[in-house]
C-alpha cells in the first residue's frame, strides 16, 4: 500500500509499505528521497494530538487502530538534528551546545579529540535511548595510579558498574536511580578533572623550575621526556573535558526525556478523565433513549387498543354483508358452470349419437356399393358367383370375407 508523510509542508508517497514495514525503514526511505542527512523522527498527528513513533513500530498497523478516523490521521517527518558526520566539533561545543530533541534515530560522537589508533580512549557505542556506559580509559589508572584519584576512579568504576546494570536496553523510561547515578558520575569526573588540573600546575611549575636549571643541565633526555608527558597530561585533560561535557550531555538529554515523559502521563490522565467522562455521558444517554422507545411502544400499544376499541358496528355490518353477497355471487357462479356442464355432457351425447348413425349408414352404403360393383364384375365376365354372408360387425374382416367369398366355377 501507499503511505503519505508530509516533509518540510510537501505531502510524499512512501510505496510498498505493509504491516511488517517499520518506522525506521520509512525514515531511511523517505531521506534518501530528499537526499538529505540527519536524525529524523516519524509524528503521527491526529487534529490536535500528536504522538512520536518509536524506530520499531509500524506505521501500517498504528493507522489501523484509528478504524473509522484512519482518514484524518497525517504522519510529519520532523529533523530533530545532524547526523554523527555533521555533529560539530569540540571546539564549538561550549558555544553552541548540542541539539536535542524528544526522539532521535542516532547519538551524538562526543570524542572526536581522541586519537583513532588509541584503543583505551575508544567511544562506547551508545545504544538508543541506553545511558549505559562500560568501563573508562585505561590512562587513567595508569596516570592516577594512588591518592585521591585512584579512589575518585574506583568510585567511577562502581558507579558505571551499577548503572550498566540497572539500566534496561532500548528503554524508554529513565528510573531515579539512574539519574542519582548519573549526578553522580558527572561529580566524580568533575573532581577527577580538579585533581588533574592541580597536578597540572604541579607539573607546570616542575617544568618552569627545569626550563630555569635548563642551561645548567647536561642531560637532554629528561627535559624531553618531561615535555612528552606534559604533552600526555595536557591532552589527557582536554580529553576529560570531552568526556565531562559528554556526561553533561547526557544529564541533560535525560532531564528532557523526564519532562517528556511527565507530559505524555499528564496527557494520558488527562485522556483517561475524557474517556471516563464519555462514557458516563454515553450511559446516560443509552439509558434516556431506552426510556423514550419504551414510551414510544406503549403510545403505541395504547393507541391500537383504542383504534380497535373504538370500530363501530355498522362496519362490522358492512363487512358481513359484503362477505355474504361474495359467497352469493360464487354460489350463483357455481350454479352457471353445473349447468354449462350438463349442456355440453348432454352434446357430447348426441354427437356420439349421430356419429354412430352416420357409421352404420357409412356400412350400409359401402355394402351397397360392393354389390354394385359384383354384380358389374358378373354382367361383365359372364361367371357365376356365390357371394357367401359377410359379417357386418367388422369392416376387416369383411373386407377380406367379400374377397374369399367369391367362388368361381
């Protein structure tokens, strides 16, 4: 079948679309149409009421449980933000800020400083709507490898631990231990990202008092090493910085699903009430028209009791006279056709009658006229004939008595 989705105010055709087709599936096609890219969120809009559709569901069966309102249901396409390819860099976050939305197809890259060959500062791939999060970088304990940090990186270790496994996969609703969690991580990456910045200073210092002693020392090899480790820290601090924002991010991305979750409960209570109070107004009336066909049957009834009560006699009268004269008038029919019958069985009679007459005179003559005809027959040949007596019952066998009966001597 055929799914129209409006883009950017311009009604589109998605074709082949069934039950098993999915949202996702819908927003990939319709992209590719416009060719552009980005996180596209599917809205199905009824009048006033709008609803976001989840990656897995299915547009086809959605529109079907609308039944008789199905025509005035619409789906909007709506770009919620970039892609990962177009996410802006680090450098502009602080001034721009991520853009956020209710739905997304895809998360943001926060870490795009890291380098691509270092496995231990590798990215968790998010999972959609999952603010789970597996392990941390591994510089880490090896930078900060006793004191305050190292409990400040335990800390993060167990809180992580806790949050991937409280955290439901591909689910929609955030529970309060999550949040508490999450509060949490950002105030021990925020303390971690203190206690490097003093260490930075420690190391700053160090190095000032070196590049003082520089001209007095012999050995090139620890001011070098020195520099590539304050090259190390200085990277590794901007790339807590990533990850500090990234959580931030992220806090905040779950404060807007919170609110948007607590505005589709209040719309649904709301629904719920109106629901309620539809019905309540349908009982009433269900129960109001049952009352007014209950009256309208007993008018009804009262007013055929009274039409029947209310027959004068004179029609009852009317009525039997006009039976009586229809049975005359069949009994009068009757008679005609008991007479119209003994006149044509007394016919009947009498053309039997002449019939047989006129056979037995149709004999006679036929006899007559055998006679006539032997006795030409003798005058002519001069023979003598005896004519035996033929039986005038049958015409066969007469025929052939008058034809043996004739001897010739």
């Amino acid at each position: 079948m055929e799914l129209k989705v409006w883009v950017d105010g311009v009604q589109r055709v998605v074709c082949g679309v069934t039950e098993a087709t999915t949202c996702q599936e819908v927003v990939i096609a319709l992209a590719q149409a416009i060719g552009r890219t980005g996180r596209y969120t599917l809205i199905e809009k009824w009048r006033d009421t709008e609803r976001h559709l989840v990656p897995h569901e299915s547009p086809v069966a959605s529109l079907n449980t609308w039944g008789q309102y199905a025509g005035d249901v619409q789906f909007i396409l709506h770009r919620t933000g970039p892609s990962l390819n177009e996410y802006p860099s680090t450098e502009g976050l602080n001034s721009r800020g991520p853009e956020r939305g209710l739905h997304r197809q895809s998360l943001p890259l926060m870490t795009k400083l890291r380098a691509p060959g270092d496995r231990s500062f590798r990215r968790r791939e998010p999972r959609r709507k999952s603010l789970t999060f597996t392990g941390v970088p591994r510089s880490l304990r090896d930078i900060l490898s006793g004191g305050r940090l190292s409990d400040s990186s335990a800390r993060q270790r167990e809180v992580l631990v806790k949050s991937a496994h409280n955290s439901p996969s591909l689910s929609p609703r955030l529970s309060t231990k999550r949040v508490e969690d999450l509060t949490q991580l950002v105030r021990l990456q925020r303390e971690t990202l203190s206690v490097l910045d003093s260490r930075m200073e420690a190391y700053e210092a160090e190095l000032r008092m070196l590049t003082e002693k520089r001209v007095g020392l012999e050995d090139d090899e620890l001011y070098v090493k020195m520099m590539e480790e304050v090259s190390r820290l200085e990277k590794q601090v901007r790339r807590n910085k990533v990850d500090i924002e990234e959580e931030e991010f992220w806090a905040t991305e779950l404060e807007i699903e919170r609110e948007s979750e607590r505005q589709l409960q209040e719309r649904l209570q709301e629904l719920s009430s109106r629901l309620r109070g539809c019905e309540v107004d349908l009982e009433q009336r269900l129960m109001s028209l049952q009352g007014v066909e209950a009256g309208i049957e007993a008018q009804k009834q009262h007013k055929e009791i009274r039409e029947s009560q209310q027959a004068s006699e004179g029609e009852v009268k009317a009525r039997l006279q006009r039976v009586k004269a229809e049975l005359k008038a069949q009994a009068q029919h009757t008679s005609q056709l008991e007479n119209s019958s003994r006149a044509v069985e007394r016919s009947l009679a009498e053309s039997f009658k002449r019939r047989q007459a006129s056979q037995y005179e149709l004999e006679q003559l036929t006899k007559e006229l055998r006679q006539v005809n032997l006795q030409q027959f003798i005058q002519q040949t001069g023979t003598k004939v005896t004519v035996l007596p033929v039986e005038p019952s049958d015409e066969d066998s007469s025929n052939t008595t008058d034809d043996k009966g004739i001897v010739f001597y």
